[in-house]
C-alpha cells in the first residue's frame, strides 16, 4: 500500500496564481481538494497537472455558508485529514475611490475577500486542531500593508485578510497550526489583466517600475505558498510576507 500523502485544500484554483499553487504542491508530492465556482476552469488545472490523480475538485463559493465545510469534510473523511490550507480565491471588482465605490461592489468585495477566507479556515481548522498539526495560508495583497490609490474596498478587505491570519496564529499557535499571509506584489493574472492593458503607457511604465525586481509571476508567488506549508517554516508563523519583488521596500 502506498504512503499517505500530504493534503492540502487550495481556493481559487482554477487559475493565476492559486492555479500555479496547484502544479506547484502536485510536483511537491501532495494530494489537493481544488475549489472554484467555475467547473471548466478547475479541470483546465487538472488537466495542466503532470500527475493529475493527485486532484479533486469542487465548484462553490467559498464565502457561501456551509459550503467550504461540507466539501472539506467528505474530501478530510476520504483523505484521513488535512495539512494545509490555501485561501487563496478573491476579487477586485471594481477599483475605485470610497466615494465611487458601490455599495454592490462594496459588500461582494468584502464577503469574497474576508469572509470567504474565514469559511475557508473555519472549514479546516477543526481538522488540524485534532491532528496538532497544520499550515494556513491566506492571500493578502500589498494593498493591505500600503494605501493604493482606487483600492476602496479591496484595500481594506486584504488589510483584514492579514489581521485575521495574525489572529489565527496566536489563537492555534498552542495547537501547532501555523498561519501565515502572503502579499502579492502585481502579478498578471484575470484578476487584472484588462485594467493593466487598459492603462495609459506612462502609468503602466510607472507601476512596473514601483517594483524593483520588475512585476511577477504566478510561479513567484506559489513557490512561497508552497515553502510556507512545508517543514523548513516550521518556525514562522503570523507574518505578512511581501512577495513584491521590493515594492514595499520604498
Ligand atoms: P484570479 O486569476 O482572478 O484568481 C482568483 C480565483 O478566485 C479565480 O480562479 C476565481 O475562480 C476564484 N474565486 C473568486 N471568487 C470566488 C468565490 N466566491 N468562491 C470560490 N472561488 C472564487 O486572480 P489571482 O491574481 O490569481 O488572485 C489570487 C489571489 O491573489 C486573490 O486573493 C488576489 O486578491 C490575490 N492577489 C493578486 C495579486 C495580483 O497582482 N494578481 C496581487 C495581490 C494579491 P472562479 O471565478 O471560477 O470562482
């Protein structure tokens, strides 16, 4: 009989940068509960997979009330528990000021953002309380450790990402879960492909240069998602990481 592998639960995963984290803990070894609301997207990533019996999937919403609890549980009775958590599924649907910012986009940006990563973790925890054991990742954002300019609700939304994973940390320290936060610098993914390509050549040339290494990939990102949840940080845990490429640094 083979060894039990590793399992993770990873949000978002039907593309950029949760995507990424998929192929990135396949080729590490693990098995995966991918979620997503859309099916064809989350099959595109298993399909990109070199070993793609290493995957289940799940269309929800992560912020919808029992739903991330419900698919966690059948794939933790299945798998004999679970590792690690990946909330990485979230939104910027509208990059505005506060004054423009809808109410719509408002309370949708805020209820993906946060309390979908709270589902995500409630879903979880219990799991890894019981093994004394486990590693939380969630998705925050520069946006969260910095003002931005447009960034009204989704600003605010990954600032609380970040103290709610604080809070994870000192809240399961004692029961060996680790959580940690990591914050992407501009990656090119869906969540923002057309506003960068819509911006004016000056602003783009701005934005890149804000970053001293130059923008990111989802590969960049994921190769952190992935040592976060891994032994050799066993020793880190309620951090906001900047995955930036030094924006932050100025
Ligand atoms: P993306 O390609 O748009 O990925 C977001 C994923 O979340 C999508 O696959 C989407 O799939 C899923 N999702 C959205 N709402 C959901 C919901 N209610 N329930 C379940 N899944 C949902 O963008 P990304 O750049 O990879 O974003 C991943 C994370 O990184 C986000 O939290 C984002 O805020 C953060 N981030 C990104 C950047 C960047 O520059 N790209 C920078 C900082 C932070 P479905 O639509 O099929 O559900």
């Amino acid at each position: 009989m083979s060894a039990r592998r590793s399992t993770v639960v990873i949000t978002g995963a039907g593309s950029g940068i949760g995507r990424a984290t998929a192929e990135a803990f396949a080729a590490d070894g693990w098995d995966m509960l991918l979620i997503g609301r859309r099916t064809e997207k989350l099959q595109e990533t298993v399909a990109g997979l070199n070993n793609s019996d290493c995957a289940t999937i799940a269309a929800l919403d992560v912020a919808e009330p029992g739903a991330m609890k419900n698919a966690v549980q059948a794939f933790a009775q299945k798998k004999g528990g679970i590792e690690a958590l990946v909330a990485n599924a979230g939104i910027n649907p509208q990059r505005a000021n506060a004054i423009d910012t809808t109410d719509e986009f408002w309370d949708e940006t805020l209820r993906v953002n946060l309390t979908g990563t709270h589902r995500s973790c409630q879903a979880v925890l219990p799991y890894m309380q019981k093994a004394q054991a486990g590693a939380i990742v969630t998705l925050g954002s520069i946006a969260g450790q910095v003002g931005m300019i447009d960034r009204a609700a989704y600003g605010p939304s990954k600032a609380a990402v970040i103290e709610y994973t604080r809070n994870l940390a000192l809240d399961f320290g004692a029961d060996h879960i680790r959580a940690n936060c990591v914050c992407p610098g501009f990656v090119i993914t869906d969540i923002n492909r057309d506003w960068l390509e819509a911006l004016p050549k000056d602003a783009h040339a701005q934005l890149v240069g804000k970053h001293p290494l130059g923008l990111g990939t989802p590969e960049d990102v994921a190769a952190t998602i992935l040592f976060l949840c891994q032994p050799g940080s066993r020793w880190i845990s309620g951090v906001d990481l900047s995955v930036d490429g030094g924006y932050t640094a100025q």
